[in-house]
C-alpha cells in the first residue's frame, strides 16, 4: 500500500498543474508586483530603477493616497458594522424563530450570489434624486423628505452611500456562519444559567459571547480584509468621485496603474494593500486576544 | 434553544420580517422593473408597479445588445475554470493528503495562503505578462487567474474530505491490485460527489460574477463576459437605459440563481467555508 502511494511520478503529475497555475497567477505575480514598485514604468519606455521613491512619494507627498487611505478605514469601519452586528443581531432573531429557518437563511443569503455590477446599479437607481429613487421616496413617504438628496453626489453622504450596498450583500454570510456558532452551544449550558435565574441579555453576555467569541473575532477579521480589498461597488458607482470623496486605496491603484499608466507607483500601493491587510488581521487577533484576559 | 414568549415574540417576528424585507425587496423590485415602460421610470413613485407589463426590454436587450455573446463568453469561461479547478484541486489535495511525502504540509500552507491574497496585487504583473504573451481580450486571460484563485480554498475543501476516507479501504483497493491513479479515480474521485457539488456552485457563481479581470484584461466586446457587458446600457451623458438594465440583470441572474434554489446548502457552505478559513 505504501509502496503505490509513495509513487513519486504519480504525485508530481497530480501535484503540477494546480502548482503551476497557482505559482504562475498567484504567487509570482506578488513578487513581480513588489519588484515593479522598485521602478518608475509606464509600461511601454525602459523600466527605471528609483529604488524606494515610490514608497517615499506615497507616504510623504501624496495627499490622494492618505485621502484614500483615511476613507478605507471609514469604508471598512461601515461594512464591519453592518456585516458583523447586524448578521449577528440576525442570527439571534434566527434561533428564536421555529418555522421556516431554512427559507428564511436561503432567502436572506440571496445578495451575495449576484454580481457586484448588478449591486452597484441596483443602488444607484435606490440612491437616485432626479428621477426619485426608493430611498429618498421612502424618506418623503415618512415625512423626512427634507432628508432627501442626491447621496452619492453629496460630498458628505457619497462615502457611505458606496459602502452601505458592500456590507448589504454579505450580512446572510455572517448571520449563517454566526448562526452556526450560536447553535452549536450545547442546550445544557443554557439550561443550568436559566434554572440559575439568569436574564436572556445576561445570558447572552455572559455565556453566549464568550463561546462564540473565536467566530466573532474569524468574522470580524474576514469582514475586514474583505472591505480592505473593497473595489468593484465603489468603482462603478462613483468611480472615486466627487472629487475624491470616495476614493478608496484599491480604485486609486487601479486608476493609477490602468488609467496613468504610472506601474511603478501602482504596484506600491499593491503591495501596500497586501501589507496593510496582514497588519489588519495580527491587530484585529491581538485585540480579542487581549480581551479575553 | 432560548425561549422568548408573547409580546417579544412578536416584536422579534416583526424585525426578523423587516430585515428580510430590506435584504430581498430589492432584488424581487429589480426584476418587477424590467417589465416596466419608459415612461414608468421618469415617475415619481419608483416602488409602483409597471403601469403596463411589458416584455419590450427583455426583447431590446436580447435583439440590439450583445447579451447572447457575453452568456456564450461567460459560460465558456465558468465551465472551462471549474472543470480544471476541480480535477486540479482534487488531484493535488489527493497528493497532500494520502500521498503523503516530505513536503505536504508546506506545499497545503502555500496553498493556503492564496486565501489571503487581494485580487489587485495580481492585475499589474498579470496585465504585461499577458500582454507579452498575447493572450490579452482572450477569455484564457480571464481563466488562468481564476482558476488560481480558485485552487487554495477548493483544495482545503478537497483535503478536508479526503481526512474522512480511512486508509484501510485504499487499501483493499490496493490488494486487489490497484495502481495509484486507479485508486484515485476509481475510489476516491467519485467518493467525493458532495465536495465536488460545492466547489462547483460555489465557483459557478464566483465565476460567472466575476468583474475586476474581465473589466482589466478584456477590452474587445467580443470576449466580454455579463457582467462588464451589463453596464452597456449607461448612455452618453452616464443616462442609463433602466429597464434594459433590469431586463439584463434579471436574465444574466437567472442561472445563478437556479444554481442557488437547487443546491442552495452547498453554495451556502462553499461560501462560508471561503470566509471562515482566514
């Protein structure tokens, strides 16, 4: 038995084609991107070699890039939000209710199979002022109608307008995988703080959040990396404008790398993305960490 | 379970119903929309019904605009990428799993940390290579990264599996005279149906939505797949045509979401599975 699994031949023609094509559009590709954020390219002249001049532009000079950076944390701060405490608020409702759980989650997960481009134009047809759209006609339904306004052109509403539709789509993700935790609670742990005369907050504050903690802190930490990468909804919608309200570090990489042509700098920021996720994840792991003692 | 009774019961299935509203009206509002007139958009009330039912947008869409090559192009490129992400992925977990030789441990972590990695960091490199190369406005550019995107989550799911299959009835297999590919394909491959289903839902739908490398690499109209191809409809001036817009987006959704209401407890654990292994 050993013998035919210990085939050498057998494991490399298993084990080639996902290595090559992994190696080819993965994993090389990160090193190129570092070494390209090395040079000054715009992809059709001599590569020039600046050493660290892009890094020096991006974390000295650049306003666009802080302006840019600043926003991410305000688009990831929103998405978490909703991703994590209303997919969590979700659940809960999910374990009180008897009947029709399964419909209930297929439907709610619903958003998250359609395409961002569907997403993107669905809520800006929502957010639309002239023709009304659904969310300024709600607010004239209900008497608010001097709230309305064109929010993804409004300088001070446009950043959370682009970052509503992401967390949107993904709460069912959260409320499933939240839900699961919840569930997996063993009865009998309820039932002794329930006969101990614990109230339903206090027990689910005291006994609930402490076990479901290590998926909290998996769903915090995914939510964030993936509104860190946050591109395709706010490069539709707005495109980083007005102005650069809602610029986010991944469409002015992609603008700077396809639409400047400048790939040096482009890459930088890239490669800035990889780090600044990496960071996001020891910080958010650290943070729960720290709590628990 | 927690046992709520009475009023707060009633105020939860009322929250739990309001929720569910915001999450799914939405989508049902897009596809009441597409049957509605011209007129019907310019109106002051978005939420009303169509005046009038027509099919007139699905009928423009499908005669004037190129939806039919972008579904030949997307399905081209789904089915390409999920049938070399299965056999790939189950091969190479194969390998990692029961092959087990000196370096299996170190080659699933590199796997795994593709998970890890943003799709940008990839665009710049991937875009000269392919320029070079000349496979650019091809859909083999849409593929390959896709497929290598594809390959770290759906060999951990693979390799999760395969944990389950006891050696002993490889090794029945193996006395009765079975070579290493006979034993995978005979045995194990087929064993794992249920993986393969929800690799494949869940790529189908990663893949047929796919955007940022097809909006990078694919600037010819003849290999755009949908969804780049939905935004045809934003005229001069950015006016879009709303009801073609609808129309699309509801014809393109409906493979995905035929896909979703038969396996919708695949696609659900693909997905969250892709979330949860960070």
């Amino acid at each position: 038995m050993d013998k035919v699994l210990r085939n050498r031949k057998a494991a490399l023609v298993f084990l080639l084609p996902a290595l090559l094509v992994y190696l080819l559009t993965v994993l090389a590709p990160i090193l190129w991107s570092m070494y390209f954020s090395f040079f000054s390219w715009d992809g059709v002249s001599d590569m020039l070699y600046i050493g660290f001049d892009n890094y020096t532009k991006m974390f000295g000079g650049d306003k666009t890039f802080w302006k840019a950076f600043s926003n991410n944390l305000i688009y990831v701060s929103i998405i978490v939000a909703m991703q994590v405490l209303l997919g969590l608020l979700v659940a809960i409702l999910l374990t009180n209710i008897t009947k029709g759980r399964e419909l209930f989650k297929t439907l709610y997960f619903a958003p998250a199979i359609i395409t961002s481009v569907a997403i993107a134009q669905l809520f800006q047809n929502v957010y639309s002022f002239e023709p009304v759209g659904i969310l300024n006609f709600c607010l004239q339904q209900i008497g608010l109608g001097d709230w309305s306004k064109p929010w993804l052109s409004d300088l001070n509403w446009a950043l959370s307008a682009v970052s509503v539709p992401e967390g949107w789509r993904y709460i069912g993700l959260y409320m499933i995988i939240l839900y699961s935790a919840l569930i997996s609670i063993p009865a009998d742990i309820e039932e002794a703080a329930r006969i101990d005369g614990a109230s339903s907050w206090n027990l689910f504050r005291s006994i609930k959040m402490p076990l479901i903690k290590p998926v909290l802190m998996v769903s915090i930490i995914m939510a964030t990396t993936g509104a860190l990468k946050g591109f395709d909804i706010p490069y539709i919608m707005t495109n980083g404008g007005p102005g650069r309200v809602t610029e986010l570090l991944p469409t002015y990489m992609y603008k700077t790398a396809f639409s400047s042509l400048d790939f040096g700098y482009g890459s930088a920021m890239a490669v800035f993305i990889v780090i600044e996720s990496l960071i996001a994840v020891a910080f958010i792991r650290r943070m729960m960490d720290s709590k628990e003692t | 379970m927690m046992k709520i009774s009475g009023y707060s019961k009633a105020v939860l299935l009322v929250v739990s119903f309001a929720l569910l509203v915001i999450q799914v009206y939405p989508l049902v509002w897009v596809f009441i929309s597409s049957f509605k007139g011209p007129n019907d958009f310019s109106g002051d009330n978005p939420l009303s019904l169509p005046s009038q039912y027509t099919f007139d947008n699905y009928f423009n869409v499908w005669s004037k605009g190129n939806l039919g090559t972008y579904f030949s192009n997307s399905f081209i490129v789904a089915v390409t990428t999920i049938v070399l992400v299965i056999l790939f992925s189950a091969m190479a977990a194969f390998v990692i799993e029961k092959m087990s030789f000196k370096w299996s441990q170190s080659v699933l972590f590199l796997f795994l940390c593709g998970i890890m990695i943003p799709i940008q960091v990839v665009l710049i490199p991937l875009f000269i290579l392919y320029n070079k190369i000349g496979i650019i406005n091809t859909l083999a550019s849409l593929i390959l990264p896709q497929v290598g995107f594809a390959l770290p989550i759906s060999i951990y799911l693979f390799v999760s599996f395969y944990k389950y299959i006891s050696n002993e009835i490889m090794e029945a297999a193996v006395m009765d005279g079975c070579g290493v590919y006979q034993v995978f394909w005979r045995m194990i491959f087929p064993l794992s149906r249920n993986t393969i289903v929800t690799v494949v839902v869940m790529n189908l739908i990663f893949v047929w939505n796919e955007f940022i490398f097809a909006n990078t690499f694919i600037h010819d109209l003849k290999s755009r797949t949908i969804p780049v191809g939905l935004m045809d409809y934003i005229g001069q001036y950015g006016l879009t045509d709303w009801g073609a817009t609808f129309a699309a987006i509801s014809i393109t959704t409906i493979p995905t979401m035929v896909v979703y209401f038969m396996f919708n407890k695949s696609v659900i654990s693909g997905m969250t599975a892709g979330a949860t292994k960070g």
